[in-house]
C-alpha cells in the first residue's frame, strides 16, 4: 500500500473516485421536484401588492425552456414605484435546459449596462444576507436597477460559474439539478439609483420568503 502514499497516485485515486462519484449521479433517475405553480405565487407580499399579471411572450418561452415562468408587475406601498418580478424554474437541467443569464439577454433587448456589481441583502428567516447581482442599465433617457440571483434548495447564488458547480455538486449529492432565475427590474427615480437599489431591496425583502417553496425551496 506504500504507492497510495506518492502524491501522483492519491491524485489519480482522488480523480477516479470523482469520475465514480458523477457517473453515479447522472446515471441515477433524478429526483425532480414538484413545487407548486408560478400562477399560485402570492398577489400580496406585505405591502407590495399585485399591479398587472405578465405574459411571457412564445418565443421567450421556447428559448428559455423553463418548465414554469412568471412575470409581474408589484406596486410599491410608498408610491408610484412599479417593481417587475421574473421567475424561471428549472426542474432539471441534466436535458441542456439553463437559465439565461440577464446580463447577456439585457443587451439583446437594447439594454445598455452601465454598472455591474454585486449587493448584499439581508432577508427575514436567513442569518446572514444573501448576495444578488445589481445592473444598472440603461435604453435612451431610461434607466432600470435589475437584481437578479440563482436559487435552488434554499440556497442563493449570484454568480454563474458558481451556480453551474452547485449544479454538478447538487447532481451528485441530492440527486437533484432544479434551480430558479429570479429577476427584479425597478426604474430609477430621477437620478437617485441609490434610492432605487433600496427601493429594490425592500421589494426583494418582502417577496423572498413567500416565493421559496415555489422554486423548490
């Protein structure tokens, strides 16, 4: 047993195990979950309530590939502030179905980012903040905060290569690959984007807890 002790052999040992480990996982019959539909999220999140139910139009659908989709359009308690809600859920994502990214379909709608960075956001029910994107974008004379973030399992993630090793983690793991895009668009108000941001935070404040369990929370 003393070749397991040279450093070339542990690693080769430690890469068969993990060729193992993901052969098993993906050979599994994955356990997909069925929470329930985007349609039954709430109308009211404290004091946010329900301004216009969205369509996503057919060829988003079939480009997205979601299993479920929702888009609407919340109003702020403090005013006329309008915040755009969008979900995707993925039940799988082992058949090559992914979220897009907003950073990428944002410019292909005539988008325009103008700041990229990521904020945190401290959230009832998790003791610590999550992390979520923040975009500032911009089409002519408008400008929009968007926050968006990965979720699956209860777990928030911002980053994309990051999302994508959960993936594989979750796969091997839980038997699972489901995950969720979630978006929030706000205008900016005059020309305070810091204002905005936390106008945006608080919408994200009062919908997180009630959105969970509908993308496998």
């Amino acid at each position: 047993m003393d070749w397991l002790k040279r450093p070339r052999a542990l690693a080769l040992t430690a890469a068969l195990l993990l060729q193992i480990a993901v052969l098993h996982g993906v050979s599994r019959l994955e356990n997909t979950p069925s929470p329930p539909p985007l349609s039954s999220v709430p109308r009211v999140f404290g004091a946010w309530t329900l301004a216009q139910e969205g369509a996503v139009d057919q060829t988003i659908q079939e480009a997205l590939k979601a299993d479920d989709l929702l888009s609407r359009m919340y109003r702020s308690p403090d005013g006329p502030a309008l915040a755009s809600l969008f979900v995707a859920y993925f039940r799988t994502q082992r058949t090559g179905a992914t979220p897009h990214s907003p950073k990428h379909c944002l410019p292909g709608s005539g988008w325009v980012p103008d700041l990229s960075d990521k904020i945190p956001i401290s959230v009832p029910g998790r003791p610590d903040p999550i992390q979520v994107n923040r975009y500032l974008v911009s089409k002519g004379d408008a400008r929009s905060v968007v926050l968006y973030w990965y979720q699956s399992h209860g777990r928030v993630v911002a980053g994309e290569f990051e999302a994508r090793c959960f993936r594989v983690v979750d796969a091997i793991r839980y038997n699972r690959t489901d995950t969720a895009l979630v978006r929030v668009v706000l205008p900016v108000a005059g020309e305070d984007v810091e204002r905005t941001t936390r106008t945006a935070a608080e919408f994200v404040r009062a919908m997180f807890g009630p959105l969970s369990p509908f993308v496998g929370g």
